[in-house]
C-alpha cells in the first residue's frame, strides 16, 4: 500500500455530487488488463464459487485492483442477482473514510479511501450473508451505480490515485456463483471497452 495521500471529503463530496468529471481512462489493451471490481469467496480473490447452506453464515468479498498506476482511492459500483428474502450485513471496509450506499440496494453504493491502494485484492466490502431459502447457481454480477455518478460510464467504476483530477476508470467486473459452479468471468470486458473506444473515436 502506498501511502499516497488525497482529502477524502473532496473525494467523498465529488462522488456524491456526481463531480467526477474527468475522462475515461484508457489502458491497453482492455479493462481486465488494467481494472476490475470483483466478487470473491475468499479473501485472496481466488474462488468465484460460494457455497452458502440454507440458515448459515457465509462470507463474500467485493473488491478492485488497478494494474495502471498509484493505487485506488475509490470505487462505485452495484452488485445484482442477490436474493432480496436472505439476510445479509454489508461491512465497508475499515479503513475508507467515506461509504455510502448499500452495493447490495438498488442504487448501490461509493466508497472512498484518505490514502491510495495499490495491492491486488483491496477489500471494499465484506458481505456476511444467512439464505434464507434453499437455492442453487445463484449468479451475483457487478454493474453501474443506478443512477451512475457520471452518465457516460455503463460499468462499474474504481477512482485512481489523482489529486485534483479525480479521474474516474471503467472497471470490468468478476460475477460469483453461489451454491453452483462457474468461472470467475468477465461478462462486460469486452460491450464495455468497445463503448470507451466509441466514444473516444467521436472526439
């Protein structure tokens, strides 16, 4: 972790407000190569694949990782596919100075950090979750705010280190299964890439 410091009430406050007006970021040769906000049943960021017995605890993980600079001040993100009749408690991660939101409600959610982050698997949330009902293959994707801070970002978005820019990247996102099987896929890497490069070519 570098110790990269930003004011965390301007960051927190531009999010909100929607202040996040610097372009999108380009990294070569698409998303998954520079960002990403995932869902992950364990805390390396390793499976994708939760298993979640009816009336028990289970944990998942949402994070981001940045390949192409300083490190992560931020994220903005919502997590769909999530039975609403389950219980669930939502832990920001302790160290953010701003969060707001539920990542699992249907707007979603911001968090901020005073200090950039630059390890792979930077813990935005812990999600302690008890099924409430008997299921299987439920499929948990990460989508875009509703409504997204900045209109032109169809995709999740993290915050590289950048004072006083606060410039704002399109992450590609890593769904989970739980009570099934499936890879820890990259649905949007590709629709969301070709749309950053539509719109830069229109400029």
């Amino acid at each position: 972790m570098r110790k990269r410091t930003t004011s965390s009430a301007l960051l927190g406050l531009a999010m909100t407000l929607g202040m996040a007006t610097a372009t999108h970021a380009i990294c070569d040769p698409y998303p998954p190569l520079c960002a990403q906000v995932g869902l992950y049943a364990d805390a390396e960021c390793f499976s994708c694949n939760l298993v979640a017995p009816y009336g028990q605890w289970a944990t998942f993980y949402i994070t981001a990782s940045y390949n192409g600079g300083d490190g992560i001040t931020g994220a903005e993100l919502k997590v769909v596919g999530f039975p609403q009749e389950w219980y669930r408690i939502v832990v920001p991660n302790a160290a953010a100075s701003v969060s707001l939101g539920d990542p699992l409600g249907d707007v979603g959610a911001n968090i901020a950090f005073p200090i950039a982050h630059d390890e792979p698997c930077l813990h935005l949330y812990r999600v302690d979750i008890v099924p409430l009902t008997e299921a299987a293959d439920i499929r948990l994707d990460v989508t875009r705010r509703t409504p997204p801070s900045n209109p032109t970002f169809e995709c999740p978005i993290i915050f590289p280190f950048c004072v006083p820019c606060y410039t704002a990247i399109c992450a590609a996102s890593v769904g989970m299964t739980i009570n099934g099987t499936g890879d820890c896929t990259v649905p949007v890497a590709k629709s969301t890439w070709g749309s950053i490069k539509q719109l830069y070519s229109s400029r």
